[in-house]
C-alpha cells in the first residue's frame, strides 16, 4: 500500500479478533483521538482495548446466521495523529478512508471521540448519503470550548457538509441543539420514545427517512447506551438504549447501501470489568454480520 493517503497509516500488532484478512470486504481503522474530551478523557486507548477484548468473543453472530469467522476482518492498524491539532487529524483520517472507501471497502473506524467521524465523512463521496447516529447528545453545538471540530460538534459540522442525519437515544441536548435540529430537519429518537414506539415502528420511521438515500452511514456513540450497559464511556448520561435495542434497530435499518460503520467514545480506564469494550467489540461484529447479509440478498 504505497499510496500516499496512507502516509499516516501504522500498521498496529494487535489485530481486531486477531483477523488480517486482505481479502475482507471491511476494514478496520483505529483513530486513536481524544483531544476534545471535556468529561472523562482517554478514549484513545479504546482501540486497543476493544482489539483485545475481541480476542475473546465467539465470531458467530445469531441474529444473521453469519459466521464472521469466514468472513474476517482486515485490520490495517491506527492513523497517526498529530498530539493537539484537530483539523489537522481530520485532514489525515480523511485521507485514509478516501484510499479505502474508493476501493470499495467497508470501513470500521474505532475511536477514539466522536469528533472522528467528521473526518470520516469528509473522505467518503457524500452525495446521497444519509447518516444514522446513536448517541446521548445530538452534538449539534456550533463550537464548545473553543473548538469547532469537536465531539460536541461532530454532527454539526457533517450537516453542514450537505449529509442528512437522523439520531437515536437522544437525552442530554441544548436549546441551540433543538433550534438547529428543527431548521435542518433532522429528525432525533429520544430511548423514551423508542421504548414507546417499540423497535419495529422506530426502525420504520428511520427505514422511511432514509428510503432516498444512495449510501448510509451507521455511527454508535458508546453513550448512546445506558451506563448500566456501558460505563466507561467519556460522557455518560442514565436512561439510554439498552444493547438489544440498539442491535435490533441496526439489524431492521441496515443493508447493502452501507459503506461504513464507527463505534467511539469508549473510555477505558473508567471500567474496572472492561465490559464496555467487550460490548463495543461485539457491536462491531454483529454490526458486520448484518451488513454483510444485507449484501447476499
């Protein structure tokens, strides 16, 4: 891969589930970012915490009938990022997505804050694409703390680069956040309202928004889940989706238009038991099995 988009590229030693496999269609990228992290910092240790507790974790996924065991998974290693310039590691994780969204795989980026995504975003073609978010915060904010690309303002900057958002397990908002949400029409998913709503009619709802969409991107917000669930995470908020829910509105949602798929905010060192990493990993593979079933039928 002597590309130059890669020139920030680090093949890390610790693979995701121990998968090197060239031949997969996704791709696993660390972003090892936590620069922006205004609660509980350290999320930058997350990708090599959920590559080994996913070591650990069974490959088949029952929900598909998919053994992501043959499948695998190509883990190419972390990007480089410079120690306090954001939108310079916005530009470098951009570059690397760019390299392998045009080659036609599926990314997996591991955060790492949320603030990633935008980067992300920014390297793949936008045009038609649609992105479902589940998070805490709407992250709407146009800056916080001094920042414009900041994990508070990650969906803020990506509405602004023409892509339409949709957002479940919203709770913990601004009044700017809501103003901006109801201008834009970007439609949230508070976890009371899914509970009331029930899974098949909030994926309806969401299948409904994104019916005219050409590419959808699905990122998971590790605090978009309750903390009873997942307790390390840098801003966690009670009340929030429980890992059922969200697995199951991800298997209903998802299907060959998806290109590509984050899980972020993991916070190691606030999780004595390391079972939020094991949920984040296994998120990643079941995310994986159905997106790689949607793709057989």
């Amino acid at each position: 891969m002597s590309d130059g988009r890669l020139l920030y590229l680090n093949e890390n030693s610790r693979k995701f589930a121990g998968f090197n496999k060239e031949r997969s269609p996704f791709v696993i990228i660390g972003i090892p970012m936590d620069i922006t992290s205004s609660y509980r910092p350290g999320s930058r240790f997350a990708p090599s915490s959920i590559r080994e507790s996913a070591q650990y974790i069974e490959f088949y996924s029952i929900r598909n009938d998919v053994d992501m065991g043959e499948i695998g998974f190509n883990d190419v290693g972390d990007i480089i990022l410079h120690p306090s310039n954001v939108e310079e590691n916005i530009s470098r994780i951009s570059s690397v997505i760019n390299y392998f969204h045009e080659n036609g795989k599926i990314t997996i980026s591991i955060g790492g804050e949320h603030t990633i995504t935008a980067g992300v975003i920014k390297g793949m073609k936008r045009e038609g694409l649609c992105l479902v978010s589940f998070d805490a915060h709407l992250d709407l904010r146009d800056e916080y703390m001094g920042y414009r690309y900041d994990h508070a303002c990650v969906m803020r900057r990506i509405s602004e680069y023409g892509v339409k958002i949709i957002e479940v397990g919203t709770r913990a908002v601004s009044k700017e956040e809501i103003e901006y949400a109801r201008q834009k029409g970007i439609a949230f998913f508070t976890p009371q309202q899914v509970r009331l709503l029930g899974v098949k009619e909030t994926s309806r709802r969401i299948i409904t928004s994104i019916q005219e969409c050409k590419s959808l991107y699905i990122s998971v917000d590790m605090d978009g889940i309750d903390p009873a669930y997942a307790p390390a995470v840098a801003t966690p908020e009670p009340d929030g989706l429980d890992p059922s829910t969200l697995l199951d509105i991800i298997n209903l949602i998802a299907d060959k238009r998806v290109i590509g798929f984050d899980v972020v905010e993991v916070s190691p060192s606030y999780d004595t038991s390391g079972i939020t990493s094991v949920l984040a990993s296994r998120i990643i593979l079941e995310i994986a099995a159905t997106v790689y079933k949607s793709r057989l039928l």
